[in-house]
C-alpha cells in the first residue's frame, strides 16, 4: 500500500525539523530514508519512513551500502502511525540496535530509547537532549504549513533551548 500524501506531508516535516536542528547545531547528518534493514537473528527486516545517521553520521556517509552486520543501525528512526502502528516493529529495531525512535501519530509524538533490549518512551530525546516529546510535537505543527518563517521558528527555538555547549555525545 502506498502512504497516503497526508503520510508524506508529516514524513516531511520532520525530515525538515531535523535538519533544521542539526544544522542549527552544525551537525552531520545523513539520512538513507527507508532502507530495509535486516535481522539474520530475527530473519525479519524493517523499513522505517525516514533513517538518521547523526552521531554514526561519518561511519556511513561515504557508503553506497549500509550493511548492518557490519555497519553501525541508525540513530534514530522515524515511524508515522496514521493508519498502521508501527508498534510490530519495534522488536526488530531493538534486535538492530536502533537506539532511538520517534513515532507521530497526527497530533502527538512519543520518543522511544533503547533500554535492556527494548524501547521504552522516554520523556526526551537521545539525540537531542534538549528536545521532549512533547517540544517535538509543538514543533512538528509549527513547521506544518512548510514555510520559511516557520523553518526560521525552530532554528531560534533551538538557539534559545539548546545547552550552553551542546555535543550529542
């Protein structure tokens, strides 16, 4: 079935969001949108919406391949739940190690982490600390409407809420 453009328009948005905040903070990032990522343990694979690499950003951005059994799961994958619960997927992601999710429903956002083995919410982001569920949410309907200004919005929301030195570590 193919994602409806409501799917897209949100798949969007946060691609843009984070962008914007990794570029804000002068961040690499790379992203392999919804390569299929593979479990021999689980013999399942899974394909977020969209992948990030932020902290591995420099183990893969010169690679045609991501191999997983090699290379290291991304850091942070985004999962829209408007008509399917990506909550079937989760223990593949585990299995690959995928340390962090964020899943968006249409008008809330939860962020997972990896913890023993499986994702639990957490009440901010691995990726950004700085970034709750909740900030995440807010600032996913501000860039909505995908205009300059509102790209210019995060980026001072970022300014002003970042800590005084920022690293991902």
């Amino acid at each position: 079935m193919r994602p409806s453009t409501k799917h897209e328009r949100f798949k969007g948005v946060i691609n843009l969001l984070l962008l914007s905040i990794c570029d804000e903070l002068e961040m690499d990032v790379v992203s392999f949108g919804s390569f299929t990522m593979k479990s021999d343990l689980l013999r399942k694979g899974v394909e977020a919406d969209n992948s990030f690499y932020i902290r591995h950003a420099g183990a893969v951005q010169c690679k045609d391949d991501v191999n997983l059994a090699f290379d290291p799961p991304p850091d942070l994958v985004i999962e829209i739940d408007l008509t399917h619960d990506s909550h079937d997927k989760l223990e593949i992601y585990a299995t690959l190690g995928v340390p962090e999710i964020w899943r968006y429903d249409g008008s809330r956002a939860s962020i997972l982490r990896l913890v023993d083995g499986a994702h639990a919410d957490a009440e901010f982001s691995l990726c950004f600390p700085f970034l709750s569920a909740h900030e995440l949410a807010e600032l996913i309907a501000t860039l909505a409407p995908g205009t300059h200004q509102a790209r210019r919005e995060v980026r001072a929301w970022v300014r002003a809420n970042k800590p005084p030195v920022f690293t991902s570590e």
